[in-house]
C-alpha cells in the first residue's frame, strides 16, 4: 500500500519536470526558427552546442564544430532570400536521460524561388544551464 501511494505522489513530478524539459528543447527550435527566418545565422546557430565536437551529417558527409557549420551554412544561405522561411514539423521529443533528449521531425524551407525540406533526428544535451544541439542528422 505504501509503495502504490509512493508511487502516486511522486509520478507527477517526474511527468512535471519531462513536460518542462520538452517544452525547454521545443523553445530552443522556435526560437531557431524565428531567427532564421529573421535572416541571423548567428542567432540560430545558439541553438548548437559551440564546441569543436559538435557534429553536422549532412548529404555532403559530415561536419565537425561549430564554427565550420556555421560556414557551411553560410556557403548554402548566404542571405535573407537564399534562407526563406524555415518550418518544423512532426516534432518528436523522447528524453534519452535528464540531460539528453532525442528530437526527430521534419524541416521545410521555402523561398520565393524554390522549396525545400527534408527529415532530421537531433541529439540535444543540457550543458552549462541550457539545452543544445550536439548532433544534427539532417537530410
């Protein structure tokens, strides 16, 4: 009996606190969003960890630091009109540990001349107080 009850009481707080860890890392993409589509690499790039170990697979293989993506992005979206509007969708959020989450969906970026979009699974860790990207698979 006790343990039912144990297990009732404290249930919610490890719900609560999954809840604010989720709605933490979907803050984290919105606000990329809406600085990409401000047209601020730099802005959105606070979203990835800034550390030579973060890791960008792309369909051009994969990328080291975060100062060689920022780069790369730079290269493929060198202005407002390349970056267009930058969309997230079925966004799927799975905490692997109380500090690393799984993140999948799919992204969307549409200019005036073209679109584009494609899926991504995200490897976010807590580091020094804030959730960031450590691993970005992006197709």
């Amino acid at each position: 009996m006790n343990r039912i009850f144990f297990l009732i009481l404290f249930l919610p707080l490890g719900i609560s606190a999954q809840s604010e860890q989720q709605t933490a890392i979907r803050k984290v993409m919105e606000q990329q969003a809406a600085d990409w589509n401000h047209g601020n690499l730099e802005a959105f790039m606070q979203g990835y960890w800034n550390n030579d170990s973060l890791r960008f697979i792309g369909k051009k293989g994969i990328t080291y630091g975060w100062k060689p993506v920022l780069e790369n992005y730079r290269k493929s979206y060198g202005n407002q009109a390349l970056m267009g509007l930058l969309t997230f969708d079925k966004l799927k959020i799975e905490l692997l540990a109380e500090d690393a989450a799984l993140v999948t969906g799919s992204w969307r970026v549409v200019t005036e001349t073209a679109e584009q979009g494609g899926w991504y699974s995200l490897i976010f860790k807590y580091i020094d107080q804030r959730w960031v990207i450590v691993l970005d698979h992006t197709s």
